[in-house]
C-alpha cells in the first residue's frame, strides 16, 4: 500500500487528522490495532475546551456533538466543607466548556470516515516506522493475518502512550521528561442523573473527589485511591459512601446513587517525549505526551497537536513549504509544557499527600483559598481550564 500521510492510531488524534486532510484533498490512510466496537467503547475523556469543539465543527463532525453535548460555564471547587462556584465566562471574556464524551465523538469520527473517508482499518497493528529520516518511511503492520507494508511521504504517530510510533525515535536525540504521582484515580460510570450542574472538584482530608458527567442521565465520578488499587477493592457501596463523604459540604446537598455500570483505575503520570518530530515521522496526542486528568486537557491537547498537523500539511499541499512542518515540534511543545504545569498545579493542589504531610495541606488550602479570594488567581485557572490560543 501507498498513501500520502500514514496515520498510526484510530483514537481521536487519529480520525480528527484524517479528516481535516480529507477536507483540503490530502489522501492518507489510518491503521488502527483494535477492533472498531473496542475504540467506540473506551470510557475515556468528556471535557471540551472551546478549541476542541470548533475543530470538531470545522470538519463537519460537531452535529450530535451541538445536539447533545452540554455547555458548562464553569466548575465548582470544594474544600474545608464549603462550594466556590468559578465563573468563566465572566472571568475569560466570554469562554465556556462542553460536556461530550470522548467514545461519542470517536464514534462520530469513525462514522464519517467509514462513510466518505480514506481508507480506516481496523485490527490493522503496526510493528514498526523504518527509515523515518528518508523521503519514504514505511510502516509495517499486521493485518489479516499477515505482515504488509504502507510506504508514506510523511507518518503521524496517533498511537497513545503505548504506542510505537516514539520507538522509531533515536534515543541520542530524544529526551523524556517523566513524573509519577503518589496516587491514582479509581473511576465509576453510574446510570443516574448527575447531582450537580457543574463538575465538582472536592478536596478533602481523605482525598479528592471529582463528580463529572456524560449525559443527563449518566454520571461520571472518580476517587483519589492508593497506588496498586484493584477497581475489585471497591464494592458499589463503598465507592457511593466514600464519595458522599467526599463531596459533604454545610449547605443542604445530596448525592444521587445509582448502578455502576463501569469501574477501572487509573495511574497518575505526566509524560512528555521532545522532539515530537524525527524525520518523516511526527507525533501527535498521548504519543507525544499525558498528562494526569485532573486539568481536563489530554484530549484538548491531542486535538491541539493535530489542528497544527492538519495546518501544516494543508499548507505544504498548497504551497509546496514545509516551514510549518519544520516548526510543529516547537509550535506544540510551548503549548504542551503548559498544559503539563497546569495539570501538575491542580493535581498537587487537590490530592490528599499519601505521607499525610500536614505543610503540603496546609499549602493546599491556601492556594484554593487564594483562587476564591482573588479575582485575578481565579482568572488563571479559567484561563487555563477552558484552553490557552492554539499556537498559530
Ligand atoms: C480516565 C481518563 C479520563 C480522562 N479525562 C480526560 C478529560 O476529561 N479531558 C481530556 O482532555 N482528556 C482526558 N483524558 C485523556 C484522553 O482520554 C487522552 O488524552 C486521549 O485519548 C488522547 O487521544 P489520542 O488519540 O492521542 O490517543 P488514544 O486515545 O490513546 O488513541 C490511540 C489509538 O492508537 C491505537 N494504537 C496503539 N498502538 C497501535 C499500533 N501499534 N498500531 C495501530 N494502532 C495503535 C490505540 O488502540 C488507540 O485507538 C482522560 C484519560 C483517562 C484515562
């Protein structure tokens, strides 16, 4: 096989490149290793920044998105028994977030691709990127049984943390730049209708909490728990009673319970490789870079790398330049650092210490107690949560 833009990985990094290369007529195939039910079903991400949103419209995949997503103007911040709510309209001029989960907007870009796009396998997975600095890298993929080969102009490794696309990257010129948390996220997805309008995020001394959602009838709810947790640890009444005690505050307020209808941990890591680009060969979304999900901004970011991807081929379909090809590592990476740093603050600014350090505690509720005594702390976090300007 032979395309223009080889894309490893069908998750929304993926799909979202090749539509936005579809729409300026740049042809490209997707190599996806799972089966289409399997990436359609990963509970994953739910909160869009504006950006993310306006990418999703501009390659005609935001209808059931502007049907059914849910506009948030801002979150809702617990601690030491009291509610702040964060405005962010009123604090950013005018920006908001969008509630839509991230397995509907995979099913909405596999669902165009399918119907108009280039080619989308599934169950295609690729072993290998080779000759990365030449004019036409390879990967190797299995597929049907067999071992086949797509020669490409340029590749885009799309393909998560756990991809292979970074393997192609010579270890003398990369660097990884890594932090484990103390902790990680034992999430629940609940058949009832969320007991907020808003996302909470609830510190308190035994942890944090964050009640989300997917819909109006669908809750999506998460607890800080030890490293090493099995999702088995947590019967269902464990987990609504612990969360109840999470989220109590003075004021007169209940959770809804209902049947968990999904359970799973997750570690904390902040991940980030440099250069995003070898080559050929560029790195787009978790491939590149995670970061823990108390900012919200793994998916946003994903998006974020691929509107500057998108940007730069249509640019060198254009006008034959790859000035922005050249500059996409450093255009992305500034943006990244970002929303890494972001994501860290609110990590270390909400979770429990598991040493009990009563300092960092005390830390803690001072930096919140500045955020909801001070307009313009206020305004950085807004600024932040609903997206920093994409970087062109
Ligand atoms: C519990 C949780 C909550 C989250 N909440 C948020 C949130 O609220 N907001 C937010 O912005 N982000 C959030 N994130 C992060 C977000 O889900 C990811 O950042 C996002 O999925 C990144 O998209 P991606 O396309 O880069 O990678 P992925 O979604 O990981 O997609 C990569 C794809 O590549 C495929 N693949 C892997 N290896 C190969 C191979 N060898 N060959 C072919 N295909 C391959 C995989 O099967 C996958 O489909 C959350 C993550 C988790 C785990």
């Amino acid at each position: 096989m032979r395309t223009t833009v080889g894309i490893i990985g069908g998750g929304p990094a993926g799909l979202l490149l090749a539509r936005l290369l579809h729409r300026v007529g740049i042809d490209c195939v997707v190599l996806e290793a799972r089966t289409r039910e399997y990436v359609e079903h990963r509970q994953r991400a739910g909160m869009l920044e504006q950006g993310t949103v306006d990418a999703l419209r501009a390659c005609g995949a935001a209808a059931r998105l502007e049907a059914e997503g849910l506009v948030h103007q801002g979150i809702e911040l617990r601690f030491a028994g009291e509610r702040h709510h964060i405005d962010f309209p009123v604090l950013t001029g005018g920006r908001t977030v969008t509630i839509y989960a991230q397995t509907e907007i995979v099913k909405d870009l596999v669902a165009l691709q399918l119907a108009d796009g280039p080619p989308l396998l599934f169950e295609a997975q690729a072993l290998a990127v080779e000759k990365p600095e030449s004019e036409q890298p390879v990967v190797r993929f299995l597929h049907e049984g067999r071992e086949q080969t797509l020669t490409c102009d340029w590749v885009a490794g799309c393909d998560g943390f756990h991809g292979i696309s970074r393997d192609a990257f010579p270890a003398a010129t990369s660097r990884t730049y890594a932090h484990d948390y103390p902790y990680s996220w034992l999430g629940v997805l609940a058949d009832v209708a969320p007991s907020c309008d808003e996302l909470i995020y609830a510190r308190g001394e035994n942890g944090f909490a964050l009640h989300s959602m997917r819909s109006p009838s669908v809750s999506r709810l998460y607890l800080q728990v030890p490293n090493g947790t099995e999702p088995d640890d947590w019967p269902d009444d464990r987990i609504w009673d612990e969360l109840a005690a999470r989220f109590a505050i003075d004021a007169d307020w209940t959770l809804g319970r209902g049947p968990i209808t999904a359970k799973s941990v997750t570690p904390m890591r902040s991940h980030v490789h440099e250069p995003m680009r070898h080559g050929r060969l560029l790195l787009a979304g978790d491939a590149a870079h995670i970061v823990p999900p108390t900012g919200a901004k793994g998916l946003n970011l994903a998006v974020s790398d691929v509107r500057v991807l998108g940007r730069a081929f249509a640019e060198l379909h254009r006008t034959g330049s790859e000035q922005l090809l050249d500059s996409y590592s450093e255009l992305c990476l500034d943006r990244v650092w970002q929303a890494t740093r972001f994501s860290y603050d609110m990590t270390r600014m909400l979770h429990a210490q598991p040493n009990g350090d009563a300092f960092e505690s005390r830390m803690q509720l001072a930096r919140l107690h500045r955020i909801t005594a001070s307009r313009h702390a206020a305004a950085e976090l807004a600024a932040n949560y609903t997206g920093l300007p994409l970087p062109l």
